[in-house]
C-alpha cells in the first residue's frame, strides 16, 4: 500500500482496509466503523468515511449502492456477480455465475470498458422462505 499522509494516516486506512477485506458482507461506512472501534478508540465516522473514499481512489476496494441508497464496500477485487434483496437489504456474492462474453458484444464497438458488473435484484432464499 502506498504511503500517503502521516504515520497516523496510515495506519487508520491500513485498519480500515482490513475491515473492508475480511468482512463478507459488503459493510457500509457505518458498520466499518463499528467494527474498527475495537481497535482505533478514537476514530471519526468521517475518518472512516475519507479513508474508503481514498481507498476506492486507489482501486483497493469496491463500492456498490446498496437498497439502501448507501455506499457499500467491499475488499475482494475479482469479478463476481452480486444478489441484492430488496426485501431485508442484504447483499451476496454470486460465485460461479457464468460471465456474459460481453467484450464480443458489436455494441460495444469502440467504447473502452473500465468496469462493468452484474447484478440481480429480487428476494433472497431467506426472505422468500
Ligand atoms: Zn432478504
Ligand atoms: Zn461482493
């Protein structure tokens, strides 16, 4: 990780990537936050906030708009597809789902992709059963 800003800096946007990292359930600012109080006693929400934002600058975690209309975060970087319940707000990660062979698609003829991502709304096995 680049180091950018005092020691303090660092080390606050260190523990807030871990937090991102090994949390699976795309966490928002809010609940990173929680999270890291264990750790950072005197961390700001808007601390937590800065760091993700610088974060997401550096390509080091993903935001995704939850039902809620919040920023979530996640750490893991390789392509997945994702479930959002619209029913109790949760999202999954999809694994295995087949990728579409979008980069052949002639619509897409000429404009450069930098990212794209798939995903389902609906209700989750949870919330249907
Ligand atoms: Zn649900
Ligand atoms: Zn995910």
């Amino acid at each position: 990780m680049p180091k950018i800003g005092n020691t303090r800096e660092t080390r606050q946007r260190k523990v807030v990537y871990e937090a991102v990292k090994h949390s699976k359930d795309h966490p928002t600012a809010d609940m990173i936050f929680k999270h890291i109080r264990n750790t950072l006693p005197t961390v700001s929400l808007g601390t937590v906030y800065r760091n993700l934002n610088v974060l997401k600058d550096q390509g080091l975690v993903i935001e995704l708009r939850g039902p809620d209309r919040k920023a979530h975060f996640e750490g893991d970087l390789t392509p997945h597809a994702h479930f959002i319940c619209t029913h109790c707000g949760a999202i999954s990660d999809i694994e295995g789902c087949p990728a579409p062979d979008w980069e052949q698609y002639p619509c897409l003829a000429g404009y450069t992709v930098e990212e794209h991502s798939l995903e389902f709304r609906g209700v989750c096995p949870q919330c249907a059963s």
